[in-house]
C-alpha cells in the first residue's frame, strides 16, 4: 500500500503544475502512463527496425504531449 501511495503521489506531482489539482487528475495520471510506455516502446520499435533517426521525433511527440497535459487547462 505505501508503494502505491508513493506512485500516486509521484504521479500526481509529475503532471500537474497547479498549487490544487482540478478533478482530472487520475486522467492525466493514465494519459501521462500511455504516452510513457508508448514512447519507450516506439523507441524499441525503432531500433528493431534499424531506423534510430526517427526516435527525436518520438521523444518531441512525448514532450509536446506533456507539455499540453501541464499547461493546456481551461
């Protein structure tokens, strides 16, 4: 159960940027999980696939999104 408090609240930290989280929160703790494993995971594709120059645009794509998910509120 402590580990779990632990991510939670590591979560939480990592993907808002606001003093008090609005209700979304536990959304922009799943979107920021996808978007992780899907970054790690498109770099893996890449590499099999002997084409690593596409990877910055993988990594750029995952910045834009959690640059989107901290700062796009309304």
């Amino acid at each position: 159960m402590k580990n779990k408090n632990k991510l939670y609240k590591f979560l939480l930290y990592v993907t808002n940027n606001e003093e008090k989280p609005r209700d979304e929160e536990v959304w922009d703790m799943i979107f920021f999980l996808i978007e992780f494993f899907a970054t790690i995971g498109g770099c893996i594709f890449f590499i099999i696939k002997n084409q690593p120059e596409w990877m910055p645009v993988i990594i750029i794509e995952f910045c834009w999104a959690f640059d989107q998910l901290r700062h796009n509120r309304a």
